[in-house]
C-alpha cells in the first residue's frame, strides 16, 4: 500500500512539471527571526535544563516551537508553494554536535517533515487539483570533506567522507519516517560532501526498497562563478548527474541578479529539471536583505521568460510575499523542456571536459 501510494504521489509530481512551472518556498530563517525568539523560547520546557545555549537551533523548534514552523509552511502554502522544504537544514549529527543535540538529529528530521507533510496534506485537501509536496532537506552540514580548517596545514580535514555518509543516513531515515515527497540535497558548496549525501540517500533507498526523487542544488559563492570547493556550474553538474536527479540546479548566495547567468550555464546542460532559489538579493552592511518581492519577481519572470526554469523559489531574505510574487510572475510561462543531448564523455574537476 506504501509502494502504490508513493507511486500514485510522484505521479502527481512528474504531471505537474509538466504543467507548470513549480514554485519551491522561500525561506525559513527569515520567517524565525520575524518572531524574535530568545533562548527560553527554543529550549521550551523539555530542554529548559540544557546543558548548553541552544538560541540559533532553528531546526529544534520543529520539537519545542511546532505551531510557530507549522504556520510558516501554511504561509508559503497560502502564497502558492507546491513544494515545501523540511525545517531540517541543520538536522545531522554533524550539525547538531554545535548545541550536543546529536542524538536528536533523527528525531528532528521525523518531527521536521511530519510537520510539513500535515501542512502540506491540508492545502492538498482544500485544491485536490493541485497536489503539494514536502522536500526533506540535507543541508551541507557546517564542515567541508574537501578544504582544511586550518590555513597552515592544506591536508587538514576536520570531517571524513565517512562520518559524513552516517549522518547523512540517519538523517535520510529520519526524512523517509517524516513522509517526504522528495530528498533535496541543497546549498551545497562541496561536491564531496554532496557526493556523501547522494551515496547515503541511495544506501537508504536500497534498505528500504523505494526510491524518492532527489532534488540538487548547489551554492555560487561569489562572481567567481564556483561553488566553494572550486568547481562551475558545469563541472559541478557533471560531477553529480550519476545521480540521475530529479532537478538540479543552484540556490543561496547571491540573488537573483547575480545568479542568472549559472542558472542559465546550468539549464543548457543539465537533462533533468532545472531548480533555483536565490535570495532576496544580497545582504546589506545589517545583515538584512533588501530586495523588495516585486524586483525579485521581475528577474524571475525573465528567467522563466528565457526558458531557464522548471521550478522556482527563494533562499535567504525571502518571505511569502515573495513567493507570491513570484508565483503572479510565472504563471502564463512554460515550463523549461529538458534537453537530451550527443552522447559524450563528460568529465569534471574544476573545469568541465567534454570529449
């Protein structure tokens, strides 16, 4: 019955790609901070005794601040999401070890898209016509498999791909307990790292016996064009398309100024949907993100315009109302075709070789 259900469920989703052009929600930080929680407020009563501060833990409010994570993915749903992404950016061993939550971490991915997936099924409810989906999300976790910590000692690693592979699986578990639609590996800016996510989704997909669409999307640091390990766009779409993703493509860091021409590098080779989320432009000298959802929305219709997008939303800065927005923007343009291209020996490091 699972099986025929989650088949039934990427029905809807591949039919509705077809369609349209999807909207992801924007982002969830942002919508935090408008609440102005203080630590009393994350550690809620099961954690007032925490052995550490735990302020900043914005994926353990899925435990102690459900209503709060519960109605900023109703209010991405109300601006016209399809898919809403899981609040567990942060939710690894890895990551958790910063607040000693790491035996939470499978917990809060459960929680986390537990959350999402009644929002999500509540919305689906009221517009049978147009189904809503939860990604379950692997952040890139907050250490690097590829670059030394320490400037001095370039072979310095302070995570191996392995450790990296466990967590990534309990947290995969933890994603597929919840009921995601999709496992979304984003903001990536280590191939590596993402290369352990993807063999951890996969080693989880075999011990089950399912298989989830996967959604990539990588982080352009700067004008440099490469992800933070040093890659293009190009190179860093080859280096992941064994995967055979559902979607790839690019979020965070820059907005969508910016970004356009790596999502546009990206969508002339990539056989797969093309994904973006900027954000709302860069941070100002507060830390705070000025682009209004009106500016934000008229690059992204000439995006969508130019053929570049099959599904679309915002990282960093950005709020319903850009989703909104953004959601106006698209709404009478197609959905990019997927190319199919010569076969080719298609090879990368930084640079992309095509032979």
């Amino acid at each position: 019955m699972v099986d025929e259900t989650l088949s039934q469920q990427h029905k809807s989703l591949f039919a509705a790609t077809q369609q349209r052009i999807l909207l992801l929600d924007g982002a969830m930080g942002t919508m935090i901070q408008q609440h102005k929680l203080q630590e009393a407020d994350y550690r809620g009563q099961r954690f007032v005794d925490w052995q550490s501060d735990v302020k900043g833990n914005n994926d353990l409010l899925v435990l102690t601040q459900p209503k709060i994570i519960y109605d900023i993915h109703c209010a991405y749903l109300e601006a016209g999401a399809d898919i809403i992404e899981s609040n567990t950016f942060n939710a690894t061993t890895i990551s958790m070890a910063d607040y000693n939550m790491q035996a939470l971490a499978k917990e809060i991915n459960i929680e986390a898209t537990k959350l999402a997936k009644k929002a999500a099924d509540k919305y689906t409810q009221q517009t049978p016509n147009k189904p809503r989906f939860v990604a379950g999300v692997l952040g890139p976790t907050s250490r690097t498999a590829s670059i030394s910590p320490d400037v001095n000692d370039p072979a310095k690693r302070n995570v191996t791909f392995d450790e990296l592979v466990n967590a990534y699986v309990e947290a995969t578990h933890g994603l597929i307990e919840g009921g995601a639609d999709l496992i979304m590996v984003e903001t990536i800016f280590d191939t590596l790292n993402a290369k352990a996510a993807v063999f951890a989704i996969q080693t989880v997909f075999d011990e089950l016996g399912i298989s989830l669409p996967v959604m990539i999307s990588g982080t352009i640091t700067d004008a440099s064009g490469r992800t933070l390990s040093g890659q293009t766009a190009e190179a860093f779409y080859y280096s992941m398309n064994h995967v055979a993703p559902f979607s790839f493509g690019l979020n965070c860091a820059l907005g969508p100024d910016l970004l356009r021409q790596y999502v546009e590098e990206i969508s002339q080779v990539a056989e797969c949907l093309v994904t973006a989320h900027p954000n709302a432009g860069l941070p100002n000298e507060f830390g705070e993100y000025d682009m209004e959802a009106e500016e934000m929305a008229a690059h992204i219709k000439e995006w969508a315009e130019s053929g570049l997008l099959n599904i679309v939303g915002g990282c960093c800065g950005s709020t319903p109302a850009h989703i909104t927005a953004i959601s106006e923007a698209v709404k009478d343009c197609a959905p990019r075709k997927i190319i199919k291209r010569e076969v080719k020996m298609r090879l990368s490091g930084l640079e992309p070789f095509v032979h």
